[in-house]
C-alpha cells in the first residue's frame, strides 16, 4: 500500500509541473487514485492469485492510467488557453 500512496504523490507532483495547475494536478490524482483502487479490488473479486503477471498487468494499466490522465488533462488546459487567446481577437 506504500507503493500505491508513493506512486500516486509522484503522480500528482508530476501532473503540476506539467500544468502549473493545482486543480488540474488534484483531478488526475483523482481519476489515478480511483482506477488504482478499482484495478486492487478487482484482483480478489475475479479470484487472482497475486503473482508476477498479475503485478505486471497492474504496473502497465497504471502507467497507461497516468498518461492518460495526464494527457486529457494537459489538453484540456491547452483548449481552455486557446480558446481565452481567440476571444481577445
């Protein structure tokens, strides 16, 4: 669980020096921490063993998460940008 609390403090750090945005960096943290919490609930559920290729399965559909949400978050900030730039013309 340490690892889980640690990634997602690296995440939401990770997502404010991208966008310089607290709100922004708060939301990714978010929709990470929910997946991450989805993905360690479902292990159980579907009656895995935690083994090697569970845990790789679980690193790869985190990192994808992150990017993910990183990236919808950045173009969002960029559309939002845009868009003020294009009123001012």
């Amino acid at each position: 669980m340490l690892s889980c609390s640690c990634s997602l403090i690296a995440a939401f750090l990770i997502t404010l020096l991208i966008t310089a945005s607290i709100r922004l960096g708060f939301l990714t943290f978010l929709s990470v921490a929910m997946i991450d919490l989805f993905l360690v609930a479902l292990i159980p559920f579907v009656d895995l063993t935690f083994n090697h290729n569970v845990l790789i399965h679980l690193v790869v559909s985190l990192g994808m998460s992150m990017v993910y949400s990183v990236n919808v978050s950045l173009y969002y900030l960029n559309a939002i940008a845009s868009d003020e730039m294009s009123r001012q013309q």
